[in-house]
C-alpha cells in the first residue's frame, strides 16, 4: 500500500500534518487534537489506514511543516551536478534567492531542527559534489542532512542577506550576525564563512536571549566545591580566573558568579565576545575589532566607568594581561578567562605572557578549571534510545579543579618555583585534579568511563 501524502499547503492551513507510519497506521500531529471535524474529514479520506491522532505544540508543528515544505520543493536541486558547473550558475542562483520559498523554509527547518536537538553551533560544510549540515550537539559534531552543492550555494546566499554581508563575495571570509525569532526563542546567530576548496563552510554559534544565567547550584560542580565557590563570592578585590579549552564553559560560570553578586551596591562591568547572557544589573561591553574596541581597548576605558567588578571574557594577550592585573592591584576585583588544560598552568600562562611572577602573586586569588562531560541518558541509561538520538548521552554537567591560593601558594608563585613543585605542594594539601572529580561522577552513575577518556585522555 502506497504511504498517502498530505500537502504542505492543507498542513498549514489546518494545523495537522503526518508525523510516522507504522503498518498501516498513519499517526497525526495537530494543534488542536480536539477538532473533531477535522479528524472526521481526514479518517475519510484515509478510509483504508487506521488513523491515530495526537496534540503537538506550535513549536514542534512548525518544525515538522517547515521540514516538509524543504523536502517537497526540489526546484534549485540537481545532487548530480559538478562543482564548477554549479560556479558557474552561482549568480543566477543568488538572483532569485530572496524570495526563493524552498530555500527560505530549508533555512528555517535547519533552524528550528538545531533548537529542537538542543545544538550551540550549526555547520553548513561543502563537498565535492552536495554539502553537509552538522549540529553540535553536548560538544559534539552530527551530520543531520545532505543537501546539493546548488542548494547550498542558496542557503550561503540567503544567510548574507539576513546577515547583511556582501553576497556576491565567497572568496574571503566574513562575519556577522543574525536575529532569529521563534515563538519561544529569540536567537542571536553569529555567523562565519570561510572560502573552502570546494564552496564555503559556514558556522552560526546560536546564542539564546532567552536564556538568563545558571545558579551555580545547576552548573554541576560535585557537592564538596561549594565552598569552594562561596569563598570566591566572599573575595573584594583580586584576580579570579576560570580556565579551560574553548567549549568547556568558562563563560556559563562566569555569568553565574556574577549573577551572585551584590549588584545594587556595586557597578559591574564585563567586557565579552560575544555577549552570551544578558544580566540585569550588569553593564555589559561587546568587543568589535573592527572599530579598535578590543579586550585591551575596552578595559583603558572602563576605568573611567568607577567600577567595582570587571569580568573579561578572555585573556588573549600580553596587553588585556597587564590591564587585568593592573586593574586586580588597584583594588578592583577581576574575573576573566584563559585557555590552559589545567588550572596550575594557568600560573605560568601568565608569566609565559610576560606577567613578573610576584604580581601573579599578589593578585591572584583562586584558579578553577573546568571541562563539561556528557551525562547518561536517564531514559536507556547510555544505551542508546531515541530520547538522546541513540548517543547514549542527554546533556552536560562540569567536572572541575579549584586552587584557592593561599599565602603558602603565593610564596611559592612568587619565588618563581617550577611546575613539579606547586603539583608536590598541592598533592599534600589533597588537591582534588580534574580526573579526580570526573571519577567521583563515574561512581554516581552521572557519566561513563568512555566519555572522560574521550574529553580528558587516558591518565598517566
């Protein structure tokens, strides 16, 4: 028996569409699942299937209708056609892109489909003969669709008109953003495009307006680094720093932090890129290189602002370095970020810099280091279902390291004393390491002995 069809059009108009098949059952998404005069005009006309109905909300319609009106259009679409055939056919292409409706509805169901999968980044990657869409998803890379190199080339062109980028322009790389609305989103896509061998590969970071900052409680830090975290709440003035590889949080416990803190009686500024959480109360800075306003630009200024707390979202040079620890000595509490693989290398990150070692010394207050892991899946406990996309995994949590550093510590920081013999100090003080914590979340049954090999190596 032939699997009946329901078109895009009749879908929107009256709020039902197909959702699966099984047998010869047909099950029906509806916005209404009450419209029994609907159900009575569908069962008739799909007299030979058992018809089975079900409410889904506008958000998951929209998703599926959006999907369905992409697949049914293949007017731009030729998969066979070669590179440089589709080169030569790009302006005609980028000619009727605006309007295009195919095009316009694939965007928006590789849109709606990353929010739905809970993806921060969407890669848009071209091939030699179609082009990939990946979603990160918990950290990482899944390739959702194929789409033809001509359609690619649409969506390309599509992104820069929303972007306001140059469209005709695929030969060197370019930046930008874009709002996009949904009914329970407000999304601010950053968008790259890079020129590839073979096309462009195009990222968009999607941050969620929506989204206001975790409580630290939510983050997942094991129970015993409460205190932890509240000692560096109680601290006024100083340089706390969050570390980590790109992708491991930093920015998440920093808004956190900062979320704390008393703003009414204190004048908080950070200096972000880009700007991830909106914080009521926080005067928030986004870096824009192009007119010279970067981290170390924004922080000359800021001082002038009368600041009690500054948060730099990255440490990244010799310059921000200096700033940071000139504004944690004139009494300023100071938190930022680095990119270091573990917490006591953060200290000679700094000195590496050009940072004298006895004013890391004088300033700096505590280190934490973070990593976020991906968590069993409650449902098939990492077996594999279609709650988690049969990963095995639903969301992330943090394992962490914190060095409180103490007036020992700074001693020995100041002195200039190796590596090996800040690790042999804190050893005797039962300093808890990364792989520590992350097997305390193995033993609780949070995440598997697989996922912390693959995020933090095999240990030696």
């Amino acid at each position: 028996m032939k699997a009946p069809s329901i078109t895009p059009a009749f879908c929107a108009s009256n709020g039902i569409i197909i959702i699966r098949f099984e047998d010869k059952t047909i099950f029906f998404g509806m916005l209404n699942a009450n419209d029994a005069i609907l159900k009575t005009r569908v069962k008739k006309s799909y007299a030979e299937w058992q018809c089975v109905f079900q409410e889904l909300d506008t958000e998951a319609f929209n998703l599926k209708l959006s999907q369905l009106f992409s697949e049914e259009s293949s007017s731009i679409d030729n998969d066979n056609s070669p590179y440089e055939a589709v080169r030569d056919r790009r302006e005609s292409i980028i000619d009727q892109v605006a309007d295009d409706a195919p095009v316009v509805n694939l965007l928006n169901s590789i849109f709606l489909e990353a929010i739905s999968k809970r993806a921060s980044d969407i890669h848009i990657e071209s091939g030699a003969s179609e082009s990939a869409v990946r979603f990160r998803v918990d950290g990482l890379l899944v390739t959702v669709k194929k789409i033809s190199q001509e359609r690619a080339i649409a969506v390309s062109a599509r992104l820069k008109i929303l972007a306001n980028l140059n469209v005709l322009e695929n030969r060197r790389p370019q930046d930008g953003h874009i709002d996009v609305k949904t009914d329970s989103y407000s999304l601010d896509v950053r968008i790259s495009t890079i020129p590839t061998v073979w096309g462009e590969s195009i990222v968009l970071r999607l941050l969620n307006r929506s989204d206001s900052p975790f409580s630290l409680d939510s983050l997942g830090f094991s129970a015993g680094y409460s205190g932890y975290l509240q000692s560096i709440l109680a601290v006024t003035s100083g340089l706390i720093l969050v570390t980590g590889p790109t992708g491991s949080g930093k920015t998440t416990t920093l808004a956190a932090l900062l979320k704390e803190l008393d703003i009414k009686s204190t004048k908080i500024i950070s200096i972000e890129d880009p700007v991830e959480y909106r914080i009521p109360g926080i005067i928030q800075i986004q870096v824009n290189d192009e007119l010279g306003l970067g981290f170390d630009a924004l922080l000359r200024r800021i001082f002038r602002q009368d600041p009690d707390v500054i948060m730099i979202g990255e440490i990244r040079d010799i310059e921000t370095a200096e700033l940071a620890i000139r504004a944690a000595l004139t009494g300023h509490l100071v938190f930022a970020t680095l990119h270091t693989n573990n917490s006591i290398e953060a200290v000679y990150r700094l000195q590496n810099m050009g940072i004298p070692p006895y004013m890391v010394a004088a300033v700096l207050k505590a280190v934490i280091a973070q990593r976020l892991i991906r968590k069993v899946c409650k449902d098939c406990m990492a077996k594999g279902c279609a709650s988690c996309s049969n990963t095995g995994y639903m969301g992330r949590t943090a394992i962490a390291e914190f060095i409180p550093v103490d007036t020992t510590l700074q001693d020995m920081i100041a002195g200039g004393l190796a590596i090996e013999q800040l690790r042999s100090h804190l050893q005797k003080m039962c300093f808890k390491t990364l792989y520590d914590d992350a097997e305390e979340k193995i033993l609780l049954g949070l995440t598997t002995e697989a996922e912390i090999r693959r995020e933090l190596g095999v240990r030696l």
